[in-house]
C-alpha cells in the first residue's frame, strides 16, 4: 500500500527518469494507467501506487540497479513461488515492478502496444481492460467502466478513417477480452453510426461478422459501397440463414 493516496503519473517523474536512464523496457498499469485515459476523457481516477509491468529479465536487472543505488529502497525483493512482484521505494513513492499480470499473456506484447503519455508508455487500454476484468474487484468495477468508454471512442476514431485491419484491431481485441459472442446492440449502432466513406472494407465485414442479429449485418451492407454488398450480404447468410 502506498504511503500517501491520490496521485497520477506527474509525482512519479523521478521514477520514470531513473527507468529512462537505465534503458529499462516498462510499461505503466494499474490504476494510474487507467487514470492516463480517464484525463484524456476529462474525468480523474487517481492511484496510490505506480505498477509497472516488465519482462522477468528485466525485472531482475531492475532489482540488481535499485540495490546498488542509495536513493532507491527495496522494499520487497522477488520471493521463489511466489507472485514475481518487486516493491521499490524512492521517498514516499512506492512502485510495484512486476513480471506478469492477470489477463495478459505477454509483457512484451503489452509493452508493444503501450500509449505514449509525454515519454511515459502506459498500457493500451484493452490490456488495462483485460487485467480488471480478470480481477474483477469491487474498486476495479470504476476503472472497467472508464476503460470501456475509452475503448469505444479509440474504436469509433479507428473505424472512421485507419487503413485495412488497423481499422478494427483494437475493436476485436475488446469483444475477445470481454468474451462477447457479438457486439452488444447499443454499441455496434453507436460503431455502425462511426463508419463513413473511409472506412475500410475488412473493418465492415468485421461489422458484419459481429453483428448481434440479422437485421444489423444489413445495416452494415446498407452503408457500404455498392462494390462490398455481396460480400457482406454472404457473411449475413452465412450467420443467420
């Protein structure tokens, strides 16, 4: 637990310049990841702690620095079976570094994907997204809605104008990690009302492959170009008969 409440990631500069300086690979999850994106949304959702996911490797060389520097205190070291997490203390901030996370299969996936927030690389927010609801605890329950509502507006920017399947990437990477068997009807209106002339056409039939009934696969051919209706119209036959 953090020895003080309510920060964001601006009171963590010393941490994040001491892992710039050491070249170390991290990505920022958690709760000050999630209030990253509630700022960009014009709300806050502020944390404790920072966590900060990293690859083992790079776990251990983190823990080897922060040993053999005086300003930096290990408040817990990585323990054998147990949760890979390294705790490290600079004042009165305290970091949680670890090596894996609910939900999340890869660190080096994470932090491929990362955002970056002024040099700092946060998490995207479907992996964000993946951990809470793996988790799924009663204080994560704000941070699932936040990351939702942030997912749909990256969702509907991408939809309108990205390329091939940059268009709809992060989209499926969301309905896998809620494990939707297709789009709720209120979202996929709000998505089908997102695409436009520049939409492309791998992002439609994604549309159309997702959609929650028949009528909406329609929608999505009704939209698009004369060129792409038989194709779209096969995959609503191929759905729903």
């Amino acid at each position: 637990m953090s020895r003080e409440r309510e920060k964001s990631l601006d009171d963590f500069v010393e941490v994040f310049e001491w892992t710039q300086a050491h070249g170390f690979d991290a990505v920022v999850i958690g709760g000050l990841a999630v209030g990253a994106f509630s700022a960009k949304l014009g709300a806050s959702s502020l944390s404790g702690d920072l966590d900060l996911l990293v690859s083992p490797g790079e776990q251990q060389r983190i823990a080897r620095a922060a040993a053999s520097d005086p300003n930096v205190e290990v408040l817990k070291a990585m323990q054998p079976r147990a949760l890979p997490v390294l705790v490290l203390g600079w004042g009165e901030l305290e970091v949680d570094v670890l090596s894996e996370s609910d939900g999340l299969s890869s660190p080096a996936e994470a932090i491929q994907r990362a955002w970056d927030f002024d040099g700092i690389s946060v998490a995207d927010p479907v992996d964000l997204l993946t951990i809470k609801l793996a988790m799924k605890r009663e204080k994560d329950l704000e941070h699932i809605e936040i990351l939702r509502v942030a997912c749909e507006g990256i969702a509907q920017a991408k939809l309108k104008a990205a390329p091939g399947r940059d268009a709809f990437d992060l989209l499926r990477r969301w309905v896998e990690s809620e494990a939707w068997a297709c789009i709720p009807e209120p979202l996929f209106l709000r998505l089908l009302a997102a695409t436009g002339r520049e939409t492309s056409a791998e992002a439609r039939r994604y549309l159309a492959q997702h959609a929650p009934t028949a009528s909406h696969a329609e929608a999505v051919a009704s939209v698009a170009p004369s060129s792409e209706h038989q194709a779209l119209l096969a995959i609503r036959k191929s759905r729903f008969g």
